[in-house]
C-alpha cells in the first residue's frame, strides 16, 4: 500500500499536469469529492467534474483572496464552525453564459491569477467561490481546504476547484469511500484522503514554534531544556536532552504529562524518566502540559513526531513509564504515523520505531 507522502505527491503531480483528482474524507462513509487546480483549470478537466460530479462547481479560496477580490459572504447561509464558507457566486466577464465548461474554466483560471481584481467578474454566477479556513485541512478538514493545500504542494496559486462526487450506484446519493476508490481505478485518477494529506502537511511543514532553549546541570551532566509551543493543537512541550555518550545506542524517548512543565526539571517522574534515558546513554524526556483533552489525539501525535525529528532521532525507543494515563506512542517518525490512543491503556513497556 502507498505511503501517505507517496499518495499526496501523485495527486499534486496530476494537479500540476491539469488532471483531476479524488478525495476522500476522514471516514468511510464521509462524501467523497474531484478536485483540480483553479490555475490548471482547462475545457476538458470542468467537463469531467460536471460529468461525474453534483453538477455544482466550487471554487476554493484562502480569506486573504476573498477579500481582495470583495468576494462577500452568501447571504442568510448557516454558518457552523465545520461548514464549508460560501461566498457569493461569480462568473468571469467574458462572452458567454457563464455555466458552459469553457466559461467556467476561465472563471477560474482568473481567480487563480493575482492580478485579477474584483471588477473581473459579474455577481451572480455560476461557479461557486468558498473560503477556507487560515490552517488549511489542519484547521477544517474541508474540500475546500484540501483543494488549496493540494494546490500549494504542487506549487501552484492556493486555489482550487471541487465538487462532490456522485454515486453512480444510486444518482441522488453522493460516493463514499469504498465507490470513490473503485472510480478511481476506473478512470486511472489519483485518490487521496484528507487524512492523508493531513499527515503529509505534519511531516513536511514546520509547526511548532521554540519558546526557550537552556542548559540546566544535572547529576547526569549537561540536559538541554527546551520549550516548544504547537501552532496547530496549541500544546506547549518542554524536552529535556542528554547528549549521546554512546553513538551506537538508539536513543530512548520518554513521554509524559504535567500541569505545568518547565526547564528546572522538578517533578519526580520526570526526573525518573532522565534517569532512565541518562542510563540508555542519550535521548530525551518529552513533557507535555495537560491540556484537558482539548487538542486531538492525532494532532499531539504529529507534535511528538516534529519533536522527534527536531531531535534528529530516526530510529528511537519510546518508553512509557508505569504510572496512571500513560502514553506509549507506536508508529512511524518519518511518517508521522503514531497510532496509539492518548492517553492510553497498558501496553508493553517498549517499542522500536521503524525507519
């Protein structure tokens, strides 16, 4: 099975060559989307979204290009925080009704360009602009989302184009995962999840910012504090690192929660845990501060995984210690995969990461 790198880097491999591509939501049964670059928009690739799609193209934008463009929220939408952010809706001022492939593949090549202004298009229309959200799929898990952060990792203007894919199973129906997967394989279109990109963004974006960096004396010698803060789960970590003193040994990563974390080192099972990594040889306790179930399982996962590449570690032992709600991670570092719930049940006392 493709690796979640191996997936998004197809699928914006196709968005760059004007193809489209289908995404998948976080669940199996959640609605099943095509996408294309607004800026690679062509005749043939709107023709191939109204053909097996809901008919409604949409346009996917960042706040800063609504704005710009004075693209004004559509009146009287309900509005919560997961829904997609529709504004008004826009054609090109061109010849042309507007609702043809042609007519709207321009309307979106035009909200692709930056030198395009508000006066370009005529309100209303028949292409369907929606603002994502400032985080991208990190902060909405949205079509529209996924469209511009696919759009950016391609490398291209951060907009896009998307509609639901209908089911051709049943016509009134949307597609789910599994009839999504067999279109794909049907039309030789790249498929790719939400999820996965999510996992992609952690692994080759930079999220957590460095609050602090102090070396504290110990009776193991020199430990390097440092303090990181997520701009994604908003958790705050301060790690504490013995340098290797035997560069053969993996090093030992040691995970643990407390109310407030800081560079003096003061709780007891945190000194236990610099105990056990100084005994290792190197390595690093990781403490994060309780957030009360606030930030997600998955997102504190991909903090650990950046912690963890940060370190430079690439094959580590992560150790749990035997207290209540303790945490042992599994997964993969160089895919930010860790699978195991947080906080979690017992499980064995230590596990190699693979490369």
């Amino acid at each position: 099975m493709d690796s979640p790198t191996t997936r998004v880097q197809r699928a914006t491999s196709e968005l760059y060559a004007g193809r489209p591509v289908v995404l998948t939501g976080a669940n199996p049964t959640d609605d099943a989307h095509l996408l294309i670059a607004a800026e690679k928009s062509t005749v043939e690739s709107v023709s191939f979204l109204v053909r097996y799609g809901s008919g409604l193209v949409c346009a996917a934008l960042t706040g800063s290009e609504c704005d710009r463009l004075e693209l004004a929220p559509m009146v009287g939408a309900d509005k919560t925080d997961a829904d997609t952010e529709y504004t008004v809706s826009i054609d090109a001022v061109a010849p042309g009704t507007g609702i043809s492939a042609a007519d709207r593949a321009r309307t979106l090549r035009l909200l692709a360009d930056s030198s395009s202004a508000a006066n370009a298009f005529t309100r209303p229309g028949h292409v369907l602009p929606a603002r994502t959200a400032s985080g991208g799929v990190l902060a909405r898990r949205g079509p529209a989302e996924a469209a511009v952060d696919l759009a950016a990792a391609a490398g291209l203007h951060r907009a896009g184009a998307f509609t639901a894919l209908a089911s051709e199973a049943d016509p009134i129906l949307i597609a789910d995962t599994a009839e999504a997967e067999r279109f794909a394989d049907a039309h030789d279109v790249a498929i790719v999840s939400i999820e996965e990109l999510v996992a992609y963004r952690r692994t080759t974006e930079l999220h957590l910012q460095t609050q602090f960096a102090v070396i504290r004396n110990s009776d193991y010698g020199h430990v390097h504090c440092v303090g990181y803060r997520s701009d994604v789960s908003d958790v705050e970590y301060v790690t504490y690192s013995i340098d290797s003193s035997s560069p053969a040994a993996n090093p030992l990563v040691c995970f643990e929660q407390e109310v407030d974390p800081a560079p003096h080192l003061s709780t007891g099972v945190a000194t236990a845990a610099l105990a056990a990594v100084a005994e290792n040889g190197y390595g690093t306790v990781i403490v994060a501060r309780r957030n009360e179930g606030r930030a997600s399982t998955a997102d504190i996962c991909a903090d650990l995984a950046e912690i963890v590449r940060d370190c430079g570690y690439r094959s580590p032992f992560l150790h749990n210690f035997p207290t209540p709600q303790r945490t042992l991670l599994s997964g993969r570092v160089g895919e930010t995969h860790f699978q195991t719930a947080w906080p979690a049940p017992a499980l064995p006392p230590r596990l190699t990461l693979a490369q």
